[in-house]
C-alpha cells in the first residue's frame, strides 16, 4: 500500500523546527557529555537489543559502559538520563551502498519502560513482521515524539497509546503488506497537544461514524493524516469546529459516498489538501475561494461534476491542482482563464486528466508561468495547441493524449526544460519540422502514439540536422517518418525505448543506427516496409520486447541475446528452419511470435526449454512433422496458434497438462487421430479450433463437460462420425459452433436451446478471442477484434437426420445459420421468424416441405398473378390496340431516352468543368490521390490485428 508523502510547507517546517529545537535543550550533543548513562538504563538497552536481530551490524557500538555514545542514543548531559533513541532505516531500499541489509528486526523488549526520560523514539522503516505494536509504549509517558511508520506493524493500535498526553508528534503510517484488525479511536481524544498525526493504512472501520468528532477534540492539530482507513463516513456539517489551526489534511483513499462538506472550508489555514480516490460527488463549491492559503489541492479520483468554480482563480498561492478522473465538464477556455488571473501565477502542476473538458485551449494557458508540470490527457480537446504554449518556459512535462486536437504549434519548440511530451492519441495534421523540436534541449521522452493505421501527419526533417536533445524514449506510430530511415536519430545513443511502427520506412537498418550500440529494453518497427536481412548486433536488457512484424525481412529467423522476452516476427519473408537452438539461445522467452512467413522444418525440440512461455504463435509457415511432446512444464501457457501448416501426426496427450491454455488453434493441418481425451484438463479453454484437419472418431463429449468457459468450437472440414453429443448444450458461452462437412448422424440434440451464448447481446466477459476463419454468405471471413459480434451455427455438409428442432429458433441472436446438405425432414418451424438478427439462413439440400407460401421458379407452385395471358390479349398487343407489347415500346423509348440525356448532362456537367477550369482539375485529383492512399493504407491493415495478446 502506497500513500502520499507527507507535506510540510514553510511554515509547518518552523513549527516542527521549533518543536526539535525545544526537544534538543534536554538532549544535548554526545560530545558535551559531562556524565555517563544510567546503568540500569544501559542494561534495559542492551536487552533491547538481544530481542533484534541486526544483519548489518548497526547496534555494533552498543557495547561498553556509556549508553550515551552509542549509535542512535541520546542523553540529558545534566542527568545522564536517555531521552532520545532515533533507530530509523535511513535506507528506503533497506539496503546501503554494498547492498547490506539495512532492516532491524525481531522483537521489541519492553525493558524500555526503564527509560522513564525517554521523550523521543524513532523505529520508523523497520521489519517487525507485521506483530502488535507493544502495549508498553504507552507507559513511556515521557514521549512527544513517536514515530513507528513503515515498520510493517499488524493488529490493532493499542488504546494504551491514550496515555502518552505529552505527545506532539504521532506517525503510525502503515505501507507494508501486513493487514490490520479493526481499531477504534477513543484513546485518540486525551492526547490534546497533538500537532501531527498519521495514522494511514490502519483500519479505523470502528470509528467510521465518529472519527471526526474525536478529531475535533484536538485542538493544537497542525498535520492530520488518515488515508486508507476506511472510513466511509464524512459528515456535511459540524456543529463547532476546534482545529482551526490545521494546514494538512490528507483523508484520501477512504470511502466517503458524499458531496464536499462545508466545514472544510472553515479551515482557513489550510496549505495542502487531499481528498482523492473516495466517492465524492457534486460539484466544487464557490467556497473554495474561503482556502486562500491553498499551495496543494487534490480531488482526483471522484465524481466531482459540473463545470468548475471560476473561485479557483482566486487561489493566488495554488501550486498544485490535481482533478482528474472525476466528471467534470465545460469549456477549457472558463478553467484555464480563471487560474490565469492571478498576476503572479505560483501553479506548477495542473492534472484536469480523464474528464468531459471541451473546447480549445486558449491563449491564457501561457499565462500560468510557472507551470511544470501539464496533465489533460484524456479530453475532448480540439484545434490547435495554443502559440502561448511556448511562454511556459518552465514547462517539463505535458501529457494531452488522447483528445481530438488536430495542430501542433512551433512555439512548442521554445520549450528548453521540458522533458516529458506525450501527446498521443490525437487527430495531428500537417508536417513536423525541425521548427517544432529546435530548442527541446532538455527532452528525454517523446511519445504520439496512436491505434488508427490512418496517417495525417508528416515529419519533414532535414537529413542534416543534429536535434539538441538525447532522447531515452521515443515512441511514434502511425505517422510519416519514412521513406528512408530517420536520419535525425543519428546522434540519440541514450535510447533504450524505440518505437517507429507504421511509420512508411522503406528502406534497411542504416550501419550509422547499429553504431550506436543501443542497449535496449523495446525495438518496435513493425509495420513499414523495411528490407534486407536484419542485424544481429542488437543488445538487449533484461525483459525486452522485439516487434519486427509485417516488413520485408528475408533470410533465416534471426536469434538475439538471451535477455528477450518477447519476440514478435510475424508477416515476413523469414525461411528455413526455425533455428534448433531457439530455446537455448533465448531461454526466456514468454511470447513468440513468427507467424506468416516461410519457415520449413519441423517444430524444435528446444522450445521445450521455454518454461515460461505464455503464447506461442507458429501459424501461416511450412512447417511439418509431428507436434512434439514438451508440454509438461508450461503452466502459464494461454495461447498455441500452429494452424495453417503441414504438421501431422495426433495431438500429443501432454498437451493436457496445459491447465491454463484459452487458445488452441490447430487448423488447416494433416493432424489425424482422435482428440485426446487428456485435454478435459484445459477447464480454462476459450477457443478450440481443430478444424480442416484428418481427426476421427466420435465428437468429444468431453467438451461439453469440462470447458465451460468455450466460446468458440470449430471442428469443421474433418472425418468425425456418429452423433452431436448432447453435453455440447452445456456450452452455456458459446456462440460460435461449427461442425460442418463431417460424417455426423443422428438429430439435432433438442437441448440446443441452452446455448445461452447465442441467446443473449454478446460476450461481454471477454472482447478478445483471437482470429478466425469463418463462413458466411459464401464466402470465407477472417475476423479479428469484432470476433465477438459474430454468433455462428453451422452442421451443413453432414448426414444428419430429422426435423429441424423448435428449440433451435430461441437463438435469437443468431447471425449465421446453416444446416444445409444434411438428410433433414418435416417443415420449417413457424417459429423461424424469432431469429430476428439472422444474416444468412441456409436450410438447402435437405428433405424439408411444408412452407406453404414459398413459390416462383424453380418451385412447380406459380405465385399469383403470374399466369399466361389470353390469346385475345395477344392479338390486340399486336395490333397496337393493347396495353401489352406497344404501351411498353413508348416505355423502354423513355427510358433509353432519358439514360443518353442523364448520361450527357452528367458526364459533360462533371467532365467539361474539369478540362475547362484548371483550378478544379488538380484539386479533384489530389482528392482523388488522397482517397486512394487512404484505401491502401485501409487494405493493407483491414486483415491484419493492431496488438493481440501475443503480440504485444
């Protein structure tokens, strides 16, 4: 559990300053002593210290005679009384430099109550394995100072801590694992020289309902942390407020359900103020204004609606403004122009991220000159960034992803601090030039990223120019930086992130790019048109990702260092074996990835070294042979995808020890046998999809029984015989079933009609399910991300028997049925017309009879209306007399007729302005250009998906 810092402005520092201050005159330096320690004093600490364990030798110097010399030790020099233990882990890592562990742990001896001067006591980041704060603490009355945060204490807090009355200072903070057991906070109410507490991450679920009248009772609070305590009440109004005085109030990451209480804003003292992640909802009110001394104000993480109080603008000491993911609505411009009205502007961070916000940004923004830090991602900004952006010369971070703007300025240029700019997400236009990045000297990450294949943005760089930054992050997609490799990264030997996806580079790897002998957690240039064979002098850090996906790469399947983890190569020109040794080279290996190329041979028996393998995607090659046995120890595996090869062979039975296995795609293979029945243990299936292969035997009734999470059964285009087991029906989630062109018997079962899944809106528990070839209108379909739209039910090319059952028409959501070339009987139920969504309905090459008003050719039954005409009507036609044959001459002569005059206004009304008027010409062409670009683009990604799991 994580919690806020604390914050102490200017004048809480004084304040606590002055309370050390006031401590160290009755504890006074080592050097000055005049006396030595009490010696019961120095025996009660070296008990102490035998309870704890030291592994780094902190309490080394505790030996002798003299107490007070020892490390974390504190005396009276008049006394010789110990006043003061300070044994707090300096080191938040709790390791020092040489990686030494730093912790003191063990057990807390209560032979402290001996140090009856004791008044300040610091055990704060320590490792108490998460045992019972001791009780005995509050018997040391003499404390003002406790402070045992982060020293991973349980249980409750001991009411006996009510007894410390002289406490000034009382820091809890729990931020470990450890979990607590309700506690109460009436000892809280006698400790009324209390200035700071922190009581954050204990449960105090028991005071929920009071916990602030018990607050109100402590008159002298200066500093009042309660986060993640539980507390889901927070009362509107209090009757008479008593700390007055308070500057910091953190109640965040409780669960309030209500709006903002009045009473806050009585709290005029008030410096730093944090309400975020709890319920509140509403708006904020005018009365904010009432905070005039605010520096920091968080309300992110709420329900907070409404546009925002212009009294925001009054907050002249406002440094920090944090609002987002709340439902706050209305235009920018009002907020930005309210919090520039201070004439000296002290906001740093503004975060309004994840709200309703709309409209442009205006010029205002450039107002707020100390800002640093600018957060609004998620939005609905549009337009144009503001040329005041470039005023903002202490700007070091902005983050405006995802919002509708379209022009990215050049005074974004001028900002030499800044570090951090993200602006993915968004609809750019236009060209980049080096104008936009020629003073960015301080930038280290650089991201505009976006999901849509569609480029509207161009960098137009010139070849010969040095940027002024050294970039470690650099994330760009679907934007124009080709065609040739970009020549501005040429002097960016601090990157360790690359990713240049889609981005029209066609072109190879440049010697100069493999010079800077990147070390490298992510190389992303998937999606462009990169050639050659690629270089294997990359260096790789630990956990890195590789994605050279859909490009031009020829050769053998290149192998890299053994720190990848994820290695995607799909949608290439890779041939050959799959390199034997993969599995050695590369041992840890999660996701693999080659895919759609040209690989021969058969499967490595090295991949069975890969233990930590969670997706392995081989499809689309020429791979042969059988499936090898390495199954056994793959326990986090979701995802086998070997469809479209010439692998033969059965499936091995080791493959059902796969416990965790959601995606088997093994289609369009030379695989034979019978399903093992070993893969009932793969309860977590999603999609199994055996089709296009030689399997035999009877369906595996097995299915219906264990792999009650199935969405997708396709067993088509194989040689399985007998009849549909009725534990299919128990496949409540499914909604694509396919079992065509089998040799299937027997009815369709009746209890078709539990397929629930083909029943109800969709599949909302899970929107991605992989890829799959499906029959539709006749025609093959390959689907991806709408996979889950599609509700499928197809037994077609089977010899089924029977009626088509009633029960079938309660699978209203059905898109695609068809039962076509079966031996089924009797009449189409007259229900059929519930199937209210049904796209595609194919009951042909049946024995079915029955539909009453179906008629018309080639039917033997005519429709009416539809019989031969008298010979006397005949004979009057021929005459002309009629309304036969020459009422239609006069018609077809209209129609020709007015076909030549539409042709010829038309073509001549389009055409001729086109040759006449040069202006019209060339911008109907460059329409025409960009239309087709945009379809290109369109065709080339529509069959291919953007990031599934396993290539991620």
């Amino acid at each position: 559990m994580k919690h806020s810092s604390t914050f102490i402005n200017g004048k809480c520092l004084f304040i606590f300053l002055c309370g050390i201050l006031f401590l160290s005159k009755i504890s006074f330096s080592i050097g000055d002593l005049d006396v030595t320690c009490i010696d019961a004093e120095r025996k009660a600490l070296v008990k102490f210290k035998q309870g704890l364990e030291d592994p780094a030798g902190r309490l080394s110097s505790w030996v002798g005679d003299d107490c007070c010399r020892w490390e974390g030790v504190s005396c009276n020099n008049r006394t010789g009384r110990v006043v003061k233990l300070n044994l707090r882990n300096l080191y938040s890592d709790s390791l020092d430099g040489d990686g030494t562990v730093q912790i003191l742990s063990g057990k807390i001896d209560p032979s402290l109550i001996v140090l009856k001067d004791l008044n300040y006591l610091d055990l704060s980041m320590n490792d108490f394995g998460g045992s019972q704060i001791p009780t005995f603490i509050g018997s040391l009355q003499s404390l003002r100072y406790l402070n045992l945060s982060g020293a991973s204490f349980g249980g409750t807090i001991p009411p006996s801590l009510g007894n410390l009355s002289r406490l000034v200072y009382l820091d809890l903070n729990k931020d470990d694992q450890f979990e607590s057991t309700k506690s109460s906070l009436q000892w809280l109410s006698s400790l009324s020289s209390l200035k700071y507490l922190h009581l954050g991450g204990w449960d105090l679920s028991l005071s929920a309902t009071d916990w602030l009248q018990t607050v109100n009772r402590l008159p002298s609070l200066l500093e009042l942390h309660l986060t993640f305590c539980q507390l889901s009440n927070l009362p509107f109004t209090l009757p008479s407020l008593n700390f007055t005085s308070l500057m910091v109030l953190d109640l965040s990451n409780n669960g309030f359900n209500s709006t903002i209480p009045d009473w806050l804003f009585n709290l005029e003292s008030l410096v730093y103020l944090d309400l975020n992640s709890n319920n509140l909802y509403g708006p904020l009110p005018d009365k904010i204004a009432n905070l005039a001394s605010l520096e920091k104000l968080d309300f992110s993480l709420n329900s907070i609606e409404g546009q925002l109080s212009k009294n925001l603008g009054k907050l002249c000491n406002l440094q920090s403004l944090k609002l987002s993911q709340n439902r706050i609505t209305g235009e920018i411009t009002d907020v930005l122009d309210s919090l520039s009205r201070c004439s000296r502007s002290s906001l740093e961070t503004l975060n309004l991220g994840y709200n309703e916000l709309t409209g442009n940004l205006p010029n205002s923004l450039g107002y707020l000159k100390s800002l640093r830090y600018l957060q609004m991602p998620n939005n609905l900004f549009q337009g144009s960034l503001p040329d005041s952006i470039g005023n903002l010369t202490s700007l070091e971070q902005i983050s405006l992803s995802y919002n509708k703007l379209s022009g990215i300025t050049k005074s974004l240029g001028q900002l030499s601090k800044l570090t951090v700019l993200d602006i993915s997400e968004n609809i750019w236009e236009g060209v980049i030039t080096e104008t936009h990045l020629t003073n960015l000297s301080s930038l280290k990450e650089l991201t505009m990223d976006k999901a849509s294949p569609n480029i509207s943005l161009v960098f137009n760089i010139s070849s010969d120019w040095i940027p002024p930054f050294k970039l470690t992050y650099l994330l760009i997609r679907s934007c124009q930086l080709g065609p040739k490799f970009p020549t501005w990264l040429k002097n960016q030997s601090d990157l360790n992130f690359v990713v240049l996806n889609n981005a029209m580079i066609s072109d190879t790897i440049p010697t100069w790019f493999l010079n800077l002998d990147l070390q490298l957690n992510k190389l992303d240039i998937a999606y462009n048109q990169l050639s050659g064979r690629v270089p294997n002098s990359f260096r790789f850090n630990n956990d890195c990702t590789v994605d050279l996906s859909t490009n031009r790469y020829q050769g053998p399947l290149p192998l890299w260092s053994s720190n990848i983890t994820m290695l995607y190569l799909r949608d290439n020109k890779f041939s050959g074996p799959i390199p034997p040794n993969i599995g050695e080279v590369m041992p840890l290996l999660t996701d693999l990835d080659i895919s759609q190329n040209s690989l021969s041979g058969s499967i490595p028996l090295s991949i069975g070294n890969l233990t930590g393998l969670t997706t392995l995607v081989i499809s689309n090659n020429e791979l042969s042979g059988q499936i090898p046995h390495f199954w056994e120890d793959k326990q986090f595996l979701y995802i086998v995808d070997m469809s479209n090869n010439s692998l033969s062979g059965t499936i091995p039975t080791t493959m059902g020890s796969l416990s965790f296995l959601e995606f088997l795609i093994l289609s369009n293979n030379k695989l034979s046998g019978e399903v093992p029945s070993s893969l009932k243990n793969c309860t977590n299936m999603v999609s199994l999809d055996l089709g296009d292969n030689r399997f035999t035997g009877k369906l595996p009734a097995w299915i219906g029984e264990s792999m009650h999470n199935l969405l997708i059964l396709r067993l088509r285009s194989n040689s399985f015989s007998g009849n549909i087991p009725r534990q299919f029906c128990g496949l409540s989630k499914l909604h694509i079933m396919d079992l065509s062109h089998n040799h299937l018997t027997g009815h369709i079962p009746h209890c078709i009609s539990n397929l629930s899944g083909l029943k109800s809106e969709g599949i909302e528990e899970i929107t991605y399910q992989g890829k799959l070839k499906v029959v539709a209108k006749g025609r093959v379909l390959l689907y991806y991300s709408t996979l889950y739209l599609f509700n499928s039910f197809d037994l077609s090319n089977n010899n089924l028997s029977g009626a088509i059952p009633l029960e079938l028409t309660d699978l209203i959501k059905l898109g695609t049925l068809n039962l076509s070339m079966n031996h089924l009987t009797g009449q189409i139920p007259s229900s059929i017309g519930n199937l209210e969504w049904i796209e595609t309905l194919d009951i042909s090459m049946n024995q079915i009879s029955g539909n009453a008003g179906l008629c018309g050719k080639p039917l033997l039954t005519e429709c009416p209306g539809s019989g031969q005409t008298t010979s006397g009507d005949n004979e009057e036609d021929r005459h002309g007399d009629g309304d036969g044959d020459g009422g239609n001459k006069f018609e077809k002569l209209g129609f020709i007729i007015s076909i030549v005059f539409g042709f010829f206004v038309g073509f001549w009304g389009v055409c001729g302005t086109l040759i006449i008027k040069r202006s019209w010409r060339i911008a109907y062409f460059e329409f025409v250009d960009r239309v087709k670009d945009i379809c290109s683009s369109m065709i080339r990604r529509m069959f291919v998906p953007k990031k599934q799991p396993w290539m991620l």
